[in-house]
C-alpha cells in the first residue's frame, strides 16, 4: 500500500485500505484479518497506528475483536440485525424481539419509478417485493414492504425464505452485506387496508418508516417502507 502524504492521517489512509479490501471481497464476514504486527509491516508504519485504524473500525461496527483470538470482519447475526437496525421499541423502553412474521407474498416484478430511483436501477430493471406483517409480542405491529433488485438476490421470490431478520440472509445466501441504512419518518393515519392487516381501525396514527440499505461500498440494495402501529410502541434511535 502506498500511503500518500497530504491524504489525511495515516490511519485514516489505513482504515480507507482495509474497507476497500473488504469491499472487494479479499477478506469476507467471518475472516479473520492479519494481525497488527502484520499490517503494520505491510504498510509501513507503526503497530500504534494501524491499532488506531483498527479502532475506528471496530467503532465503525465493520470489525470484531476476539480477545485472544483476533479481529474480525464482522458477521450479521440475527441478534446483531435486531439490536443495530431494529429502532422499534415497547413504551417501557424495552426492545421486543419480533416472534414470527407473517408473509403476505413474494413476488418478482418490473421495478416502479420510485424502486428505479431509490435502489439507481435502469428502467426495466427486475426488483423482488416482499409483503409481510411482523409481530411484536404476539401482535401484529409492522406492516411491511421490502424492495431489492432481482440481480442481486435471484431465486429469493421463489424460495420463499423470508425470515424476520432477512441481513443474515442477505449476506450468507447472496453474498450481499448491509453496513449503513438511511431512514425517514413521518406519520400517518392507518388505510382501510392497513388497519385489516394491523387489526387497527383505519384512521388510527401510525408511523412510516421509509429505509434505504446500502453496502460497505455505497450500493444501494434495499428500500424498505414499514408501517407501525403507535398505540404502544415508539422510535428509538442512540446517536453516539
């Protein structure tokens, strides 16, 4: 690697490297990376410093430290998807695990005019639509419609492997790893169709959560509109 004067830190040169090596596909969730001694070697600076990168990815949440073991890249779980991406929260505070999800259908169709510009598809682009109902405590809470495009995720609308956290899926079965997601929030009051599936009365305040997922290196491949019933939960979102 040659890092280049002017660029900034070392260490930020050093982090930029390693995404771009993750990016690429040379180290994948669950490898391990070399050891600090290593990269510093590599790289030519000091272990201080390529400790310093590794710490911003570790904040970055990109990276895991085993003690004893190592650092790795890091792997979506269903536990990490709830608690890094799930904002829905009980009005006691608490972060309700959905139990079950109820799949309405999954279908592959020709991306709409909002899918071209949300997930930058072509026109005529192919897009899998996932309808579903989650629950919360036994309840039906979410109501939920998941977008991705065909070209990333074939065979998924007719496998019908839809679970609750669907990152874990994307990333072990398609090879397609979330990092960031970007969400809007309005409110809205609950459709006759909405309210049927939420068993809610139409009319009723309910939240919108609009989200756009990317990958590590800014791909957008998920947009995702979530309707919430309000009565007894809330959006909870730590900015650290």
């Amino acid at each position: 690697m040659n890092v280049t004067p002017g660029r900034g830190p070392l260490y930020r040169q050093i982090r930029e490297w390693i995404v771009a090596r993750i990016v690429h596909g040379d180290w994948r969730p669950g490898d391990i990376l070399p050891s600090e001694i290593n990269l510093a070697a590599e790289f030519g600076v000091s272990q201080g410093t390529v400790r310093k990168a590794v710490d911003a990815l570790v904040a970055e949440n990109l990276v895991i430290r085993h003690q004893g073991k190592g650092t790795y890249v890091a792997v979506h779980t269903p536990h990490r998807e709830l608690f890094h991406f799930f904002h829905v929260l009980g009005r006691d505070g608490a972060k309700p695990q959905p139990t079950t999800s109820q799949l309405i259908s999954c279908r592959q169709r020709r991306a709409e005019k909002e899918d071209l510009g949300c997930l930058h598809l072509r026109p005529n682009a192919r897009v899998v639509d996932i309808f579903r109902v989650r629950n919360l405590r036994d309840r039906p809470v979410i109501l939920e419609r998941v977008i991705v495009p065909s070209k990333l995720f074939q065979g998924l609308a007719e496998s019908g492997d839809v679970p609750n956290e669907l990152y874990q899926l994307f990333e072990k079965t398609y090879g397609v790893t979330i990092h960031k997601v970007v969400e809007e929030i309005s409110a809205e009051l609950a459709t006759v169709e909405t309210a049927r599936y939420l068993d809610i009365k139409p009319g009723a305040p309910i939240l919108a959560i609009e989200r756009r997922a990317e990958t590590l290196g800014g791909m957008p491949v998920e947009f995702r509109r979530s309707l919430c019933d309000s009565r007894d939960y809330i959006y909870s979102n730590e900015i650290v």
